[in-house]
C-alpha cells in the first residue's frame, strides 16, 4: 500500500488541480469570446441599427432593449425585494407565517427560468393583455429575480447586529425610525450587491424572453413599454443557430456575446468589489 | 439557559403592539410587498396548471407519461410522449453531475481547507465570476467551440450531442456547488481538525474522516442544488445538444431537454392549440421536478445537520 504521506500528497494534488481547472475553463471561455469578439467590435457596432436581416451593421437595439430590461427590474424588483426583507427580517414575529414566506423565496429561487417565462407568457402576455412586449418582458425578469433580491437583501439586513437596534430604541425612538436611520444605512452597501447581481442576471437571462415576446430584427428603438424590442442575449442565440448565413455573421456572434459579457461581468466585478470593501469596513 | 432568556426578549421586541399609526402604515406597506412573493409562487403554480389543464382531457395522460415519440408537429397525428424530453433531461443532467461532483467538491476542499488566503483572495472571485456569466455565452461556447474539440476526440454520430451540454453544464454546476459546499467545510469549527491532528492524524486523514462527515450535510445539499440547476438550466442545452427528440441512451447522439422542447416550441406553436397546453404540461413536470429536488435539498440540511 501507499505511504500516508504518498496519498496525502496525491490527493492533494488532485484538488489543486480541480480548482485551476475551474480557474482554467472561466480563462478559456472569456478568452475565446474575447479574442472572437475585439475584430467585430467598434462603436458603428455599437451604435448602428442592423441592416440586411442583421448580417450588417450594428446592435443598437439589442443594447437598448437589454438596458430597458434592466431598468423595469430595478423599479419593480428592488422595491418589493427590499420591502419584504425588511418585513421578514425585522417585523415578521410569527414563526409559522415566517416560515411560509421563507420557502416561497427558497422555492421560486430553484423554479427553471424558462417556467418564468410560461408564466409570463400565460399572465402578461395573454390574461392581461399586454402582448409582446418590453413590459411583459420586463415584468416576468422582475419576478425571476424577485427571490434573489430578498435573499440578499435580507442578508445584509441581517448582518447588522441587534446591540445597534437595541441602543436605538433605548433612546427612545420608534421602529421605523431605528430601521430607517440605524439599520438601513449600515445594511446599504449589501443591499446595493445584491441589487447589482439580480439586475445583472435579469441582463443575461434568455430563456423567458423567449416567450415573451423579444423581436429578432428591428430597425427602431422601442418607443414605448408596449413595444416589442430586441435583447443582447437573445440576439447572441438567434444570430448563432438561427440566421441566415451563420459562418458569415461568425464575428457578429462572437460581438454580440462580448458585448453582453462585458455588461454582465462589469456590474458581477462591481458588486464583488463592493462587497469585500463593506466586508472589511464593518466587522461586528 | 441565559441564551433561551436573551431569545424570548429579542422575540418582544418584535411584537409591534404600540405602534403609533404612520409605523402601522408602514408595517402594512412592507407585510404587502412581502405577500407578493408568495404570490409569485402562487401564481406561477396555477399559472401552469391552468394552463396544463386542457391538455388532461384532450390527450390520455397515461401515453404523455409513457410515450416514446415526440412528434407534437404532425398534422395529422401528433404524438405527446416525454419520455424521449425527460431521458434527455435526464443523461444531460446526470452527464453533467457526473463530472461536477468530483471537481466541485476537490474545489471545495481545497478551497476550504489547503489554499493560502492570498491564492484564495484570487480563486473565490473567480468562481463568482463564472457563475455570473449568463447561460447564453456558455450555449454559444458549446455551439461554437466545444462541439468542435468533441469531434475531434470521440467521433460522435452528430456534431452536438448530449456529452457536449453535460460538459458545459458540468462547467456552470461547479461554481454554485462550490459556494455551497465551502461554506458547510468552513462551518465546521477548528477544534475538531486540531482534535484530529493532535491524535496524529494527516491532514488528508483529517478532512476525510473529520470535516467531511462533519459538513456531509451541506456537502450533499450542495450536490443537489447544482443538479436542480442543471435540470432547470435552457439556454445551455438548447444550443449544445442539438434538440434531435428521439429517444435513445446514446452520449454521443442528439438529445432534447424538456426545457429546450418548451423554448423551442413555442417558436412555433398557435396559441391555445393542443401542443400549447401539452408545452404547459411539460412545464409543470418541470416545475414538479425542481420543487422535489429543492424540497430535497431543504431535507437533507435538516436531517443531518450537526449543531456546533
């Protein structure tokens, strides 16, 4: 048999290996896009609409579409995600309805985004009559990213320690006031991470888009929430299994996903950064 | 005792009786905001089994459970078996796991128990980093990349296959089994490694027979996870494998996913025919499956947590 030391060290090896394979496949990825995106991106890229079934031109539109997306996310999402942490963490007294809320979350966070989108598609786009559009786009992302928000949110809320509630009503103010001027602000720099993060998968997500309605050509910005518009990711998939001549459009492809990467890795590296930085301000 | 004490007064202190009247508003508004998810959750249930409902009288359940074919585009007879969607799911998924657990959880260990903290300080973010990227870009890889060095080792009998989506699958599995996992390792508390060492053990001997039965719980809840992940996961599949629907065992061969066959679909379907209700049926499969697994996973933490 092997020598302890003998096993120990091939062992160890093996995990060493596993995490600079891990390591090695996100370089390998970037990479590829990287370098299969920089020849096709320029700024005409960027701010051109597309001509001749998209083979051509830019992908103005996909971009304004996705950066509407986010938008709807963030006016319905970081409301609703940030109240209901507040009221779960700091309200909610009974253990019974606590714990009802507490597996919502838990199991809308597992449900497939692509079940959002038949969600939307049954809800937004056919009982309420909204049709294909930004808002029923809009609306099915905000809720998939829904139980993301109220899980981070919640746990930076409960990050605070409660000796910080405690002096506060010892001084006599209320509730709200305690959450309001002593809880919230120290809990801000987590609830902004987990903002970021839901918004940035809300940009990356396809799969629900798919159902509800995103366009895969226009030669217009959408001019209403009613409109139909054009998404990044969506894009990526389309021009790469679906358009005309696909090795042609090749760099297009590779552009496409850059871009979209970029975006979506920008704001991961933003709110990453944010993190360890209010990790290392505040240790309780 | 005194910690029992302390609980009770923190429990007061969230009972709210004498609120002044704008605080009760306010408390209305957040209780409000709150419902709403558990009306999400409410919503996407009867949203699916409302629309899955026509499909249970116009088609025999017993075949859509136990059919082999899937042909909903025929015209004249459409057949509605997922059995070839949910084998598909299925060697897809299990591909994916099989080549995640190892590498995740060799990841997790040494993350948790060999890296120096300056290594670590790189390697974590990096992690969160690939589980940030959209499933799109993974698809496109696959699609673009993958297949073709696939091709070149195997030989496969169609250039997207099943062993391609469960590679890249197994690429975006890693990282949320990884975030899991090591947080259970360093759960367990330092006294019980020193424990072990003090008796002699190495360090391998330690992690083995110490923190890994200590934190199997988070361990497997960590597998799980990921695998729902898999079961769940569209855009990947779809673009990787190819969406061939026909139902074989074969790595190497084509499959379609449940979840492809509903994206793919619905590019096509009229609006409240049989094949649209029959796609709302398979959602709700779909929604079954990954609620078993998550209630699963909520299982296994609880039933073999150990409290330090």
């Amino acid at each position: 048999m092997l020598n302890r030391r003998t096993t120990e060290m091939m062992v160890f090896t093996f995990f060493r290996g596993c995490a600079v394979l891990v390591v090695l496949a996100l370089i390998v990825l970037v990479g590829y896009i990287l370098t299969g995106g920089l020849e096709r991106l320029s700024i005409e890229f960027l701010t051109e609409m597309p001509r001749r079934a998209n083979t051509q031109g830019g992908i103005l539109p996909a971009i304004v579409g996705t950066f509407y997306l986010m938008l709807i996310v963030l006016a319905i999402s970081v409301p609703i995600g940030v109240m209901s942490a507040i009221y779960l963490q700091e309200y909610e007294s009974s253990s019974v309805m606590g714990r009802v809320f507490r597996l919502a979350v838990y199991n809308l966070a597992g449900v497939p985004s692509i079940v959002y989108g038949l969600l939307g598609l049954g809800i937004f786009v056919a009982y309420l009559g909204l049709g294909f559009s930004l808002i029923s786009a809009g609306l099915t992302l905000s809720i998939m990213t829904l139980p993301l928000m109220i899980t981070s949110a919640r746990e930076a809320i409960a990050a605070v320690p409660s000796t910080v509630r405690e002096a506060s009503y010892a001084l006599g103010a209320t509730k709200w006031q305690t959450i309001w001027h002593q809880v919230l602000p120290y809990a801000l720099p987590g609830i902004f991470t987990g903002i970021i993060l839901s918004v940035s998968r809300a940009a990356g997500e396809t799969a629900p888009l798919m159902l509800t309605g995103v366009a895969m050509s226009l030669q217009r910005l959408p001019d209403s929430f009613f409109d139909s518009f054009m998404a990044l990711p969506y894009h990526v998939f389309y021009m790469a299994t679906q358009s005309s001549d696909l090795l042609a459009t090749r760099p297009i492809q590779y552009a496409t996903a850059l871009v979209l990467l970029l975006l979506v890795l920008g704001m991961n590296l933003i709110a990453i950064v944010l993190r360890k930085r209010y990790r290392d301000k505040y240790r309780w | 005792m005194a910690f029992k004490i302390k609980r009770e007064g923190r429990r007061k202190l969230r009972k709210n009786k004498h609120l002044p009247p704008q605080e009760k508003l306010i408390q209305l508004a957040l209780f409000l905001a709150t419902w709403s998810s558990v009306a999400a959750l409410a919503a996407v249930f009867g949203e699916l089994l409302l629309g899955a409902f026509p499909a249970f009288t116009s088609i025999d359940i017993i075949d859509f459970f136990t059919g082999t074919v899937w042909n909903p585009s025929h015209p004249m007879y459409p057949l509605y078996g997922i059995l070839p969607l949910f084998v598909g799911t299925l060697m897809v998924s299990f591909g994916a796991a099989l080549i995640a657990i190892p590498i995740g959880l060799g990841c997790s260990i040494w993350l948790a128990e060999l890296a120096s903290p300056r290594v670590k300080a790189i390697f974590k973010p990096a992690i969160e980093v690939l589980a940030g990227i959209p499933s799109v870009i993974f698809g496109f890889f696959a699609l673009v990349i993958l297949s073709e060095w696939i091709a070149a080792v195997f030989d496969p009998v169609t250039k997207l296959n099943a062993l391609n989506g469960a590679i890249m699958l197994a690429v975006m599995m890693v990282p949320i089994m990884v975030t899991v996992a090591e947080d259970a390792m360093n759960a367990v508390p330092r006294s019980l490694r020193e424990a072990s060492l003090a008796l002699g053990a190495t360090k391998w001997e330690t992690i083995r027979h110490v923190v890994v039965p200590a934190s199997i719980s988070g361990v497997m809840a960590a597998i799980v996870l990921a695998f729902g992940r898999a079961v769940g996961e569209t855009m990947t599949v779809l673009m990787a494998t190819g969406n061939a629907t026909l139902l074989h065992f074969d790595m190497l061969r084509s499959v379609q996913t449940m979840t492809a066959a509903i994206a793919i679909d619905f590019g096509e379907v009229e609006f409240g025919s049989e094949h649209y209700h029959v796609l709302f049926l398979v959602g709700l499969v779909l929604f079954v499956i990954t609620f078993l697994i998550n209630f699963l996973a909520v299982w296994i933490t609880k039933r073999f947590k150990e409290d330090y």
